[in-house]
C-alpha cells in the first residue's frame, strides 16, 4: 500500500467551503474511477507554533505502483495547475510512505 500524503492551504481569495467543495469532488471522483483505493481530506487542528503543517491534508492510498502511475498519467494529461485545484491552492507539501 502506498500513501500519498499532501498538505496544502487554499489561496486567500478562496472561499473555504468553496474551496473544500472542490477537494472533495476531487478526492470523490478519483474514487469513482478506481484511481485510488482511499482518500480522506483532513483539516488540521493545530496552530503554530505547535504545527508547522498547513491547514488542510489529503490522503490518497494505492494499492500498488500501477494503481499511483496510472493516476499521475491522467492528471498529467488533464494538467496539473490547470485543474481546479490547481487554481484554489495556495502551498503544498507532498510526502509519499510505503507500507513496510
């Protein structure tokens, strides 16, 4: 199992139910297709000084490489800034950990 972890804060501007609207249909549309085993978006409670982690996180699970490879393909293709939430984010972190 691979987890695809990213943390990410919305641009100013963006409406925070809006913007956590457009996450989650994000998030449940590559559910629908089988492009991720599971997500989750997570908001995270902490404030500096005793979080450095944006506010937001996303977690994707795949089953295997193919599974991620094949994800990334079609995002590549769609474009990665061009997509909605290319547009509404501010910072990103992405952190990938396997099962071990």
């Amino acid at each position: 199992m691979i987890h695809y972890h990213v943390w990410f804060t919305l641009k100013p501007a963006v409406d925070e139910a809006e913007g956590l609207a457009v996450a989650r249909s994000f998030l449940n549309e590559l559910a629908g297709r089988g492009a991720v085993g599971r997500s989750l978006l997570l908001r995270n409670t902490g404030e500096a000084p005793k979080s450095r982690l944006p506010r937001y996180h996303a977690l994707f699970e795949f089953a295997d490489d193919q599974q991620m490879e094949r994800a990334f393909a079609a995002q590549r293709a769609e474009g990665i800034h061009a997509c909605a939430h290319g547009r509404l984010v501010a910072e990103m972190q992405v952190e990938v950990f396997r099962e071990v």
